[in-house]
C-alpha cells in the first residue's frame, strides 16, 4: 500500500518522484479509471481507503492494522458515503481527501530535510496542479459541448524527409488524452516527474526527450504552431553556448 518507511525516499528529488508518481495513480483512478474505482467502493464492505502507488499505480483496500502506523494512511471509509451522494460529488470529495493524503505522504518523507529543502520541495509539488483540479478539470473539458472526445491523442503533423507526413512528437499528449501504456515510464526530462495523462507533454525532436510543456514553458496552443520542437538544453547547445 503506502510503502514501508525502511525504504522511504530521501533526497528532494526523490520525495518529488514518490509524489508524482502517486498523484498520478491517484489521477487515474478519478478520471481514466473511474468507472472500474467506483465499482469497488461498494458500501457494502468494510472500510476502504484510495491508495497512490509510487509508480503510478493505484489500490482501493482496507487499511493498514498498524496502531499507529508506519506513515499517513489515507481517508479511511470512503466507500460508506458513495451512495449516500451525487456521483460527481462523492468523487470531488475523496479527490479532496486524496489530495491532502499525498501531500501528507511528501511531508513526512520531509520532515529530516532543512526548511530551504522542504521550501524547494513544496514548489516543485505546486507546480501540479491538485488531484481535485485535474478531476474536475477533465470533467469539464468531457461535458463541454462540441468537443470531440473520440480521439485518445491530438498530433499535429508534419513532412519528414521523404516527403510523407508523419506525426509530430509536439502536443502528442495532453490532457486526459494520451497513451498511458507507450508513455507509463516516461519521466519530465526537466523536473523527472511521472508522466500521467492529465497534463500536457511535448517531446524534443532533437534530444528525443519528453516535458511538461509547463516545465518548458509552451502551451497546447503554442505547441499548436511548432513545426519542429527542441528543447531549452537542446537550443543552447545549438547556438554553441556549452
């Protein structure tokens, strides 16, 4: 479940890695996964709790025996409330609880680091936006009338050397469209977060690496106009300032 605390990360770096790669199980299991995780909160069983995986995986199961235990559990019953509220309201209201979970979980790997590092840290994790925005963000984007959901990537397109057009590797995923399976060990090569299909990746035509268009500073909208992307460290070391 949460992760024993013998082998608990310790570094910024690898707390940040533990935190995304959670957040992202966390992610998938209210949006991608939604329908198969609200099937397994039956109220009828015991208390069950929404676990985040390092690795980006995610678990709904009882909670750890341990009084008290080893690191933060998470809310503990969620599948009581399930038919006692509007579905989107019930999923905002563990997405909430999910989010202050993982926060908790970062923190308590924080809590021998110095107060500069645990500043560095809480940036790097607030630069995500929240397992409740991202749900809620995804929603409005499915309800929104005219927008067509049927395609589970957006690539713009572009003439390769022969002459045929292939497909960009600019704004291959975004949001809540991407291909979880291709890009599952894909790692932001400017902050070395997770990827998780609720944010938008470009990737660099030159090095081959992929980013948060956040980390690099290009939106969906902007990557919309690149033919031909390279990345900052692949720009600096064209225009020979190594």
């Amino acid at each position: 479940m949460a992760g024993p605390v013998s082998s608990a990360p310790r570094t910024v770096e690898d707390i940040y890695k533990d935190y995304t790669g959670r957040r992202a199980g966390l992610v998938r299991a209210l949006t991608s996964d939604v329908d198969e995780f609200y099937s397994m909160c039956d109220p009828e069983k015991e208390n069950l709790c929404l676990y985040g995986h390092p690795n980006g995986g995610w678990e709904v199961s009882l909670p750890v025996e341990e009084v008290p235990p080893e690191m933060p559990e998470p809310a503990l019953g969620i599948n009581f409330a399930r038919d006692g509220m509007k579905r989107r309201d019930w999923l905002s209201l563990v997405a909430v609880h999910s989010d202050a979970w993982v926060v908790s979980v970062a923190f308590f790997f924080a809590a021998k680091l110095n107060a500069n590092e645990r500043k560095r840290l809480f940036n790097m994790i607030n630069e995500h936006p929240s397992v409740y925005e991202t749900m809620t963000e995804r929603k409005g984007r499915e309800n929104k009338p005219g927008v067509d959901n049927s395609s589970k990537s957006r690539h713009s397109t572009k003439r390769s050397n022969d002459g045929k057009t292939k497909n960009s590797r600019v704004a291959v995923v975004e949001d809540g469209y991407g291909d979880d399976d291709e890009h599952s060990e894909t790692l932001c090569g400017s902050c070395s977060g997770l990827y998780n299909s609720s944010e938008f990746w470009i990737g660099c035509d030159i090095c081959e690496r992929w980013f948060h268009g956040k980390c690099v500073r290009i939106t969906p909208a902007k990557a919309e106009q690149i033919k031909h992307y390279k990345c900052p460290d692949c720009s600096y070391k064209k225009s020979g300032r190594q």
